[in-house]
C-alpha cells in the first residue's frame, strides 16, 4: 500500500499531466480565435464546378515587371442560406509572381467577367476607378450566383516555374466560420 505522501504527489502529478493535456487542445488553446467564436469549417456552400474551376487561364507572352488581373470564380451560393463572403486568396503563388492586392468589382462596371487581363490593355477595365466592394464582406443569396466578382492583381517579379492555383473563400453562414477552397488556375509565362 502507497503512503499518503506518494500518493498525494501521484495524484498531483496526474492532476497537472490532466492539465497539461487539456491546455494542448485546440479549445484551450484559442486555436478557434481569441474571442472565442466558433474555429472555421470546411464549407460546401459555393458552386465548385463551373468554368472557371476546370481549366487554366493564361498567357504565354508575359513580361517580367508586367501586372496581370487574374478573376477568381465568381461566387454561386448553392446553399439553402446567405452567406457573407469575408476574405479571398490563392494559395498557391509560385516565385516570379507577388500578388499586389485583391479586389472585388461588379459585372455591369467592368462590362462582363474579365478572366484575365493586363494592365493597361485595350480592353482590360480600369479598376482603380471603379468601386471596389472587397472591403466590405459580401453577402451572396441562397441559390444564387453573385453579381460581385473577386480577383487577384499579379505582378510579374521573375519567369515563374510554375502556375498559381487554388483559389480560397473565407465566409460566414449561420454564425458560423467556414473556409472553402475551389480549384482555379493561371499561368504566366514568360517568353524567352
């Protein structure tokens, strides 16, 4: 049988491993935001199978110093609820491409979807004067495809070796936090 002592020390022993442990959990941790909001999902809400997640765009006579306007889908809310899109990315940016900013332009201002244009063309929009709603989150219907489209501005750094892909939607549904990661795809080539 265990002295008192030794088993006061093995039960405090086990009491700080138990606490240790729960301080590694994500809940415990604040993994999940410090505010405590609920930690983000994996969302389905957004339509994954259109055009522009099927296929590359791209140009094979791009210049190095050029800035290139690459168009992320455009959101179709699939889902039964509205949803607040909050933030976009690619998550694949490859050396010898920086991405400069991300923007949000409606379809009527840029007289249709420009799935990928360079700065200055002659029928790339002008983004800087039309209004950019990426500020503010934006909210897309149930069942219905936005007329707010997201989109990356590239600038080329160094011949890329490789594309940008996948392109990340960050938004709110229900109170909740979800994630959802589309394919999408642009490569950039510089000519030799």
């Amino acid at each position: 049988m265990a002295s008192p002592v030794s088993s006061t020390r093995s039960r405090a022993l086990l009491l700080l491993a138990v606490l240790a442990l729960a301080g590694c959990s994500p809940q415990a941790s604040g993994a999940s935001g410090s505010n405590g909001a609920a930690e983000t999902r994996v969302g389905k809400a957004l339509a994954s199978d259109g055009t522009q997640s099927s296929g590359t765009v791209g140009n094979e006579n791009a210049k190095v110093g050029e800035v290139w306007y690459f168009a992320l889908p455009v959101p179709n809310n699939t889902s039964s609820q509205p949803i607040e899109i909050t933030d976009v990315a690619l998550k694949r940016i490859p050396a010898g491409i920086e991405v400069l900013g991300y923007g949000a332009y409606h379809l009527e201002d840029t007289g249709g979807l420009p799935l990928l244009a360079k700065e200055g063309g002659e029928y790339t929009p002008d983004f800087g004067k039309l209004k950019n709603y990426a500020p503010e989150p934006l909210k897309v219907e149930a069942e219905k495809s936005s007329d707010i489209f997201y989109l990356a501005k590239l600038k080329i750094t160094a011949p890329p070796k490789e594309s940008a892909r996948w392109c990340r939607f960050d938004y709110r549904q229900a109170g909740q936090a979800y994630t959802q990661t589309m394919d999408c795809e642009v490569e950039l080539t510089v000519a030799e």
